[in-house]
C-alpha cells in the first residue's frame, strides 16, 4: 500500500480532509466532525440526499487514515469522472448549481442540520446533474443563527449569475480571478443601476455589499432584544435567494440558437462521413475517458459517448456549451459534460500555492482526443506552429482524432481574409510532418466532397 | 443593552461569515421570515376555503424541490 497523498485543494475545513492513496480518492472525517457526521447519517438526511441524486453516495471503508491521530473515519466517495470549476461552466450550470446548493440548504434544514459552506466548488456535475461532493459540509443547525454561508453562496453563486444576465456573460470569467466568489462591492460597482430595482438583487447584491463596507473590520453591536435569525426567517431568505436566482436568465439572441451546423461550408454527407469515422474509430478503442476540444453544441462528442465513453466537451463559445448543456439535461444525458474553454489560454492551475484548482493539462490525460474543425483555429488565428500544437496534443491524451481543413477551405480563406499569410507550412505535408514526430499515423482519411482530411493517431 | 453578534457564535465556524452579512442577515430576517409566515397563513386560508386538505407533502416541500 503507498503513501497515502493529501489533496492540495483540502485543506480549509478542519472536519476532514481528501486524500488519494494507490490512485483512488478517499475523504478522512476528523474526530471534530464525529458527531455531525453521525447525525448526518443516522437523521436520514444522507440517504434523501443521495436518492435525491444531490449529494455524492460513500462508503465507509477499513483503511488506515492518513492522519491517524485526528481520523474519526476513512470514507470512499464515488468517483466524479471529471472536476471542473465554475470559470468551466455555463450561465445554466452555474444556476443548476445555486438552485442544487439552496435545496441541499432547505432539505438540511428539515433534518436539523445546515450548510455550513456554500462553495460553488463543491458542486461537481455528475452523471449529468449538479451534486454537492462535500460530505462534510453539514453542521447541526442551531435555531437563531443567521447563515453562516450566505456571504459565500452571493459571492460564489448569486454575484457572478446577476452579472451574466444584467452586464455580460463573459463576467463569469471573474470566478478564475476571485478564488472565493466575485467579491459584493464589484459585483454591486458593476451591475447596471436598474439592477437596484429588483428587490432581490437590491438586498442580497447592493445592500449587501454597502453593510460589508460598513462593518468591515467592526463586531456589530444590536439590540439583544432582535437577536436571533429563526428558522422561519431562514426559510424566507432562501426562498428570496431562490426567487431571485430564479429570476436570472441569460437570453442569448434567440436566432443565433441552433444555427452552428448550418454554418459550416461543407455538405451533409461529408458531416455524416466525419460522424461515422468518428463513432468507427471510438468503437475500436473504446476509450473511457474522451476530450473534445472545440466540440460546439456536442454531435461528435456524442458519437465518443455512443461507444460508451465519458466525454467532456469543450468549447470556447458559450451559447453552444449552453445548447449542448441544454440537450444532455433534456435527454437526461450522463456521460457528456458540456464545459467552457479558451484553448489559447486553458484553465490554469489556481488557489493556494497554485494547488487548489487544477489546469485543464493536471485533469488529463484523456484516453482519446477529439479536435475536429479546430487546427486551422489555433494554427492561423492564434498563430501557433504545428510542432507546437502536436506537443499539445500529445500531452493531453494518448489518441487523437484530429481534422486537418487546408488552406483552400473557405473557413481557412475567411480567417487568411484579414491578414497576411505567414503561415508557409501550414499545408497537409507540413502538417503530417509535425505530428509525425509525436503520433504515429494509423490512419488518415479524406472526408468525402470535401478537402479536408481525418486522422487517427497515437501518440508515440 | 447591546450584545456582540459574534458572542452569538458558541463554536466558530471554519468560515468567516463576515459580520456586514450577518448583520443583513438579521435585518432582512423579520422580514423574510415575514413573507414565509404568511405564505403559509395564506395556504391554510386558502384550504379552508376550497376544502382542500393541505397534505403533508405540501408542508414539507420536497416536491418543489424536485
């Protein structure tokens, strides 16, 4: 048995830690939270939880824990085939997300116990659905304290939702900046005035971020003859956070919905050539974990996903990882996980020590690669030299199934359009050349009525 | 008389939960717990008045949730 190797990202509750040991993820509950996670277990609360599909099931294994001393029990969560962040998701993950994190908070609340931390990374979409992956975040509630969250869930939650919907999607961005939740005053500073006449974003956003200002660094004397928050109170402020989360919708102009496959430039037997070979090539090597970089609304992932793989779709677009989030949650989808990402600047490694979040490159590698449509994006827009790109690819994957598009596709032509033409070796020999040097080619097909060819290959 | 909001914390929680939104929180508390209180006045009323029983399943609102 190894080492057992303490997670970089545990570190900040006393109740526990993760912890890995001969590759698998184990959680350690301390002495300290016996008894909250007894009560978690024996009220009933975990199996609702988890029959609700909002908590992820464990096991209490016989494992040596890796700090003896502080060890109450070694438990085994289930295992979360991907983690992302909420900088990865969706306006609508991230709302899934808020919604999941209040209902656990109401649901607690019924079983005498409260979140004690409302992180929005400690949400993880599993099979398709937001659930909280912290066991240990329940604390026995105790009638007449406020919410010891409710900062957290606006920063991490409400903050960044209200400035999707009211200023700019592309503001959910400020989660990889602010570790902990887009600080109030920001949000507030950033908001549109109007957002003041909504009731709810007035309170929990504006007020809230005036109060902060107003008692920073001050304990706050009240009357005692107010004291207390009853759990009445309680309700009604998670239900204003519902409603007002509720209210959030992020309305992309509707025609540009669904419009993706209609752009492309190629015909409808090439895009059912490409899909075959894609669904023929998965099948053989049934991988079981799949990245698909520049996957838009997801047709291709789910070919990867028909042959039983766990896809993570990527796209920097976030109307189609919006599309492509909307269709796995009305199929009830499990093994496809719409994600936002930029490929030229990938999710760095974040947090303290730069231990907490980990890179896109950390999470990796996948068993097989998707990067369709997507070189001629990197090569000519971001400039980047195809020796660079196949050492990319070869670092985030063993297989690869990657289109080359020439430069005499018109796509290729619209991104040459606006600039001068530096790119000498983009051509298909030059191509072959670099990945060549990192893949060994098993197969390389020309996609029928078009010039674009397929590739399968391996990385040496 | 005044008391410290943090004296009303027995065991300190592992995050700080910022004494600004503690405050609020007990500003906006009776006026929550307000709307909740006559929330459920108002679907006792409206019971009464239709006939219909108000089940279980409506007080605790697992359904909702779903």
């Amino acid at each position: 048995m190894s080492k057992p190797d303490r997670l970089g990202a545990s570190f900040r509750d006393p109740s526990g830690f993760l912890f890995t040991r001969d590759g698998r993820l184990y959680r350690q509950v301390n002495h300290l939270y016996a008894a909250e996670y007894d009560r978690l277990m024996t009220s009933g609360l975990y199996d609702r939880l988890v029959k609700a599909g909002m908590l992820i099931p464990h096991r209490e294994v016989d494992l040596p824990p890796a700090e003896p001393d502080l060890a109450y029990k070694v438990i085994q969560p289930e295992s979360v085939r991907f983690i992302s962040y909420p900088y990865e998701w969706s306006f609508d993950q991230l709302k899934d997300a808020a919604l999941t994190t209040l209902t656990l908070q109401r649901r607690a609340l019924k079983a005498g116990m409260s979140l004690k931390d409302a992180s929005a990374y400690n949400i993880q979409f599993f099979e398709g659905r937001p659930v909280l992956i912290d066991t240990l975040s329940f604390e026995t509630y105790r009638e007449g304290l406020p919410w010891v969250a409710y900062r957290q869930f606006c920063q991490h939650f409400l903050a960044p939702l209200a400035l999707m919907t009211h200023r700019d999607v592309r503001l959910g961005q400020l989660l990889r900046i602010y570790i902990d939740g887009v600080p109030l005053d920001l949000a507030s500073r950033l908001l549109p005035w109007r957002t003041r006449f909504n009731l709810g974003l007035f309170t929990h956003i504006h007020v809230h971020a005036a109060v902060q200002a107003r008692f920073a660094d001050r304990p706050i004397e009240r009357p005692k003859a107010q004291a207390g928050m009853s759990r009445q109170a309680m309700l009604g402020l998670l239900n204003s956070l519902e409603t007002t989360v509720r209210g959030l919708k992020w309305k992309p102009a509707q025609t540009e919905w669904g419009r993706y496959y209609e752009m492309t430039n190629y015909s409808d037997a090439a895009f059912e050539h490409k899909k075959r070979l894609v669904a023929e090539w998965a099948g053989k090597l049934e991988p079981k974990l799949v990245w698909d970089l520049g996957a838009n609304t997801g047709v291709f992932s789910r070919q990867a996903a028909g042959a039983g793989a766990y896809v993570v779709a990527f796209d920097i677009d976030p109307l189609a990882v919006a599309q492509n989030y909307r269709q796995v949650k009305e199929a009830g989808e499990k093994n496809i996980l719409p994600l936002m990402l930029d490929l030229t600047n990938p999710s760095p490694s974040l947090g303290w020590d730069n231990r907490e979040r980990d890179s896109l490159a950390e999470r990796g590698p996948a068993d097989l690669v998707l990067a369709l449509a997507l070189v001629h994006h990197l090569a000519i827009s971001n400039n980047v030299p195809l020796p660079q790109l196949a050492d990319f690819f070869a670092g985030i994957g063993r297989w690869l199934i990657i289109e080359f598009v020439p430069k005499s596709d018109s796509q290729v032509q619209k991104l040459l359009r606006s600039r001068e033409d530096i790119f000498p070796h983009y051509t298909r020999e030059g191509f072959e050349q670099s990945f060549g040097r990192r893949f060994k080619i098993h197969a390389a097909v020309q996609i029928c009525e078009s010039e674009r060819m397929l590739y399968l290959m391996e990385r040496l | 008389m005044f008391v410290f909001v943090a004296g009303l914390i027995d065991k300190s929680p592992y995050l700080d939960p910022g004494s600004g939104s503690f405050l609020l929180q007990l500003l906006i508390a009776g006026i929550a717990g307000l709307g909740v209180f006559i929330g459920a006045q108002w679907g006792k009323i409206k019971a009464l008045l239709t006939g219909k029983k108000v089940t279980k399943e409506d007080e605790d609102d697992e359904t909702k949730d779903e």
